[in-house]
C-alpha cells in the first residue's frame, strides 16, 4: 500500500518550521528531508525514522522496524505519534545536524572526438 499525499500533506502540517521539512516521492513511497539531508522515510502512512544518537528521545514511545523488507530497523511513529510526539520537529533538525552534508553529484562532461 503506498502512502498517500494527503498522508504526506498531514505529515508535513505537524511539523515546524515548515521551510526546514520537504518530502520527496520515491518508489510510491516518500523520503522526509529536514535541512536537506534525509532523516526519515514515510512508508505504508508510517514514519520511519532514522535510529541515531539524535534521535534516542523516541526509543521510549516507538516501535522499531524495517521499512521494507533487508532495510535496518528504523523508530516507527503511525499518525496518532506524529502530533503526540510534540519533540518530533526537533528530533527530525537535531538527527539531520548530526548527519554529514550530502556529497556533490559528479558532473558528466561528453566525450570529445565522438
């Protein structure tokens, strides 16, 4: 079952600010992006977050899981956490700092002569 827009769309209104937090589709599913840098994945209308240090606060109230099958555990939130976790904004920026900047996509030139 693929997440929904309005899924993302409800998602995306929990958190604050709202210019720091983006979704991308991915394989009819989303990746959620916080300062750029990919913290969680939202799978079947449930938020997989990464499990880092920064984002120990959740180990209490989460469940861990896949969110597919060979995929390492991830904090698992359904929609009723994603409002009653009021720290979720915070986690989110504080795991993206944690994380290092993405690396810069190579650019392919053409090949002369051909």
């Amino acid at each position: 079952m693929a997440t929904s827009k309005e899924t993302i769309a409800f998602l995306l209104k929990r958190l604050e600010p709202p210019e720091r937090f983006l979704a991308k589709p991915m394989f009819g599913e989303y990746a959620l992006y916080a300062d750029g840098k990919p913290v969680a994945l939202v799978c079947d209308d449930l938020l997989f977050v990464k499990i880092l240090p920064a984002s120990e606060e959740l180990r209490p109230v989460c469940e861990q899981g896949p969110p597919y099958p060979g995929a390492k555990a991830h904090y698992v939130l359904d929609e009723s956490q994603w409002s009653s976790v009021r720290t979720l904004p915070r986690i989110l920026l504080a795991l993206a700092a944690s994380l290092p900047a993405p690396k810069a996509k190579k650019v392919r030139g053409k090949i002369s002569g051909q």
